[in-house]
C-alpha cells in the first residue's frame, strides 16, 4: 500500500511502514519493535487508520491481558495513492535506501573486523585446546560486535 501525505510518500512493506522525502531519502522507518522486562513484553507495532499512521504501544504481561501503554499519531493526512509514477517512485527510493543500509552494513562488519585483526594472536591457533579455542572464538564475537 501507498500513501501521500504533503510532498511525502508512505509505503508499507510487511508490517513495517517508511516515509519517503521527495527526493526519495528515506525520512522515516516505522518498524515493529519489541523490548522484554522481567515478566512483561512491549510490543510496538504500526498501522494506518483512516488518514494516520498510529504508533501503538502494548504491554503484554505472562497470563494476564494486553494493556495499551501509548498509541499515537507518527503521519497525518494520508490519503491512498495508486498511479504507476508513485509505485516507481517507491520502489527505486526503498531499492536505493537497502543498497545503501546493506553498504553500511559491510563497513560496518570490515570496522568490526578490523579490531579483531589488530589485536595480536587473536586469530591465531593458540593449541590449548576445545575450550580455549571456543573462548577464543566469544571474545573475538564480542569484540566484533560491541568493540568491548
């Protein structure tokens, strides 16, 4: 689905919604998210009515009932669009935003790499055996991903 609201352009792909500038850069992802604390889960989840896009945020506890903890309005004045031009439009501005979210991804991960590789006999065989060799492989995981 494709709405206009102004100059803007909303898409939806799956259950994730992006707002598109007119130049085609992506001004804003609207994505499922959730977060868990302690016995709780925190849904937020999208969805147009009528003309918005609502941000709805659910508190869902083990055995008890779904309690909304905040739903409001994230784009204003939609309206349903359907010409070819837009779904164009769209399509090459969503393309070009994974291209470059998949670049940064790469850089990223070369980044991420890059520290392993300067540190000294990380990747080396150390030959102490299964268990060093797998405590090895962790630390070299996290310095990849949290550079700690």
């Amino acid at each position: 689905m494709i709405w206009r609201s102004g100059e803007q352009v909303l898409v939806q792909r799956g259950e994730s919604f992006f707002l598109l500038g007119p130049d085609g850069a992506v001004a804003g992802r609207f994505e499922p998210r959730t977060y868990s604390d302690e016995d709780e889960l925190w849904l937020t989840l999208h969805r147009v009515q009528g003309d918005r896009l609502l941000e709805r945020t659910v508190i869902q506890r083990y055995g008890g009932e779904d309690r909304l903890h905040e739903e409001k309005v994230v784009v204003n004045a939609l309206r349903a669009v359907d010409d070819e031009e837009t779904r164009r439009f769209a399509d090459a501005a969503l393309e070009a935003d994974a291209a470059a979210q998949l670049a940064a991804q790469h850089e990223k991960d070369r980044i991420a790499e890059a520290r392993v590789e300067a540190i000294d006999g990380a990747l080396g065989v150390l030959g102490l055996g299964p268990d060093a060799a797998r405590a090895q492989r962790a630390l070299c995981a996290r310095v990849r991903r949290w550079n700690d």
